[in-house]
C-alpha cells in the first residue's frame, strides 16, 4: 500500500491555508491493529486522519497532540495521538461498534460515537499542556473538528473526512482535507472555499476512484481550492506509527507500587500461570512482559 503523505497549500493572496492528506495506509493499519467493524473503522480512521493533519502544525520535534473523544455511542472512547510531523496512532474503546447503516446506506458514524465532548490537548513542552473541549455536534468527526477550532480557537475552519469500506471490511481509502481562514482573510475568498467545500462530500471516492500515477492529494486540493489561486508548500510523509518502549511501559509499572504489582504477581501464580506481569500496548497490541525478577530488580528488593 501506497504511505500516506499530507500536502500543505497556501491560497496565493493569504487567505487561508489547506491541508489535504491521502492517509489509506493509516486507516488500513489501525484497522488491522483494533480488529474494527466497518462503523468503528470509519470513526477511528476519520479521527487519525484529523489528528495528523492537526499534529503536523505542531512547532518543536517534542510537541505531542491527543484528541479524545468521550461519546455516549457503543464505540465508547476513541483517542489519537500524533507527533509534530502528523504521525499518529489511536485507539477505540469497543471497536466492535457497527450501529445500522443511515438511510443513504453511508457507515452511521455518528450514531456509533454518540453524543458528549471532544477534548484536545496540546503538550509543546510547556509545564501545563493546553487543553480545550468542546461538545460534540454530531460525532461524524469532521463536522466537531470544525466545531472545536471555531469554538475554542477562533479560527473558522471547513474539515472534511472520509474513509471508504468495502464489501469485506477492507479499507479501500481514506483522506482528508482541512482549510483554515487566515486573519484578515478574503470574504469572496471565504465564501468560495464555503462552496466548494460540497465538492468533498465524497472524498473517499475521489481518492478511490484516482488513477495510478496521479497525486490523489492534488486532486482534492483542486476540488477544495477550485476557482482560487494557490501554491502547493510542501509534502510530508505520514504514518501510523507507535512510539511505545520497554523502558516507557516499565515506568507505568512502576506507578503501580511495589505493593500492588507483589499482588497481580501472586495472583497469577495462585491462578497456576507463571509470575509475571503482561502489559499491552493499546495502541499498537505490542505486549511487555515483567517477570518476578524484573519487578524485585524495578523496585530495588533483589537480594544479591
Ligand atoms: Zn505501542
């Protein structure tokens, strides 16, 4: 599968700029980590690809988004983190979720995530990381993201997000497209992007139905900006990617305390298995084990 890649656009007279992110193999492999039904897949490939385009407006290589969304639909709680260059990784609390089709036969996102907040944290390296929340308005994903950056941020923005599904659960594409006002932007130019951002409403398909060798990124840009002059600033590759560790695993184990962790290992031998303790990775499945040594030796009681 082809990498994902987010293109940057400026329209030429300052007005706004565009994100626009091809991010198929960002869908396709969180789906195969979560194991996700359809309606799940949707949502939580929608919001990775929100999250990356986001993410990649981060300043400083440390800068880290979340965005968490707390719903009150059978996919529960869903997350994505991304780094400062927009790769990201996620996570979705019932990912067996698949609420019936809406009556245009489209995945009912909304009904899956369900009603209740959006919160966004920005962590730049500051002691306290930004936070702000929003309601959600419809928990279709694009249509919050908007919300939220008008809301909590006061920059209006047109989000759009698809991801396709195919007869079989497999993810046939997925993208998305983000355009930001800039201050003291054109109202002409404000009211076309508004117009065009129709030409989006199916950008699954347009990424679907791209030829090979064209730039699918290209193509959305020219629905997004049809009519505007603009300038294409760079491209940026992206990935799903999880930056979990042993040593970052470890110290997770160890906020548990010495007195907690002596009793999940005693537990599990009186249950007959061997004494060790098993974290997994929620966003990417990758298991850490702790045998009894390791945690004598991670508290500093090993007698030698
Ligand atoms: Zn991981």
């Amino acid at each position: 599968m082809k990498p994902s890649k987010i293109t940057r656009m400026i329209t030429r007279d300052g007005s706004a700029r565009v994100h626009v992110i091809e991010s198929t193999a960002i869908a396709a492999r969180a789906m195969a980590i979560h194991r996700t039904a359809p309606t799940s897949s949707a949502a939580l490939g929608r919001l990775l690809t929100a999250v990356s385009m986001i993410g990649s407006m981060l300043g400083e290589k440390t800068d880290a988004l979340t965005v968490s969304l707390a719903g009150d639909g059978p996919a529960g709680k869903l997350i994505a983190c991304s780094d400062w260059m927009g790769n990201v990784r996620g996570y979705i609390e019932n990912p067996q979720a698949d609420p019936p089709r809406k009556q245009n036969g489209k995945l009912d996102v909304g009904a899956a995530v369900g009603r209740g907040t959006m919160r966004v944290l920005r962590d730049c390296g500051g002691k306290e990381p930004e936070i702000g929340s929003v309601e959600l308005v419809s928990g279709e994903i694009a249509e919050d993201i908007a919300a939220y950056f008008a809301q909590s941020e006061q920059i209006p923005t047109l989000c759009a997000l698809g991801v396709l599904i195919g007869k079989n659960g497999e993810c046939l594409s997925a993208g998305g497209v983000l355009v930001q006002l800039l201050p003291f932007a054109d109202e002409a130019v404000a009211a076309r992007l508004e117009e065009n951002a129709k030409n989006l409403r199916d950008l699954s398909r347009v990424i679907a139905a791209c030829p090979e060798g064209e730039d699918p990124n290209l193509r959305l840009a020219a629905l997004a900006l049809e009519g505007i002059e603009y300038d294409v600033f760079d491209e940026i590759p992206v990935a799903y990617r999880c930056d979990c560790s042993r040593e970052r695993t470890a110290r997770a184990v160890r906020s548990l305390g010495f007195a907690e962790a002596s009793s999940v290992l005693a537990e599990e031998e009186a249950a007959g298995r061997p004494a060790r303790i098993e974290v997994g990775c929620r966003f990417c499945g990758k298991k850490y084990c702790f045998t009894k040594q390791d945690i004598e030796k991670m508290f500093g009681k090993k007698k030698d």
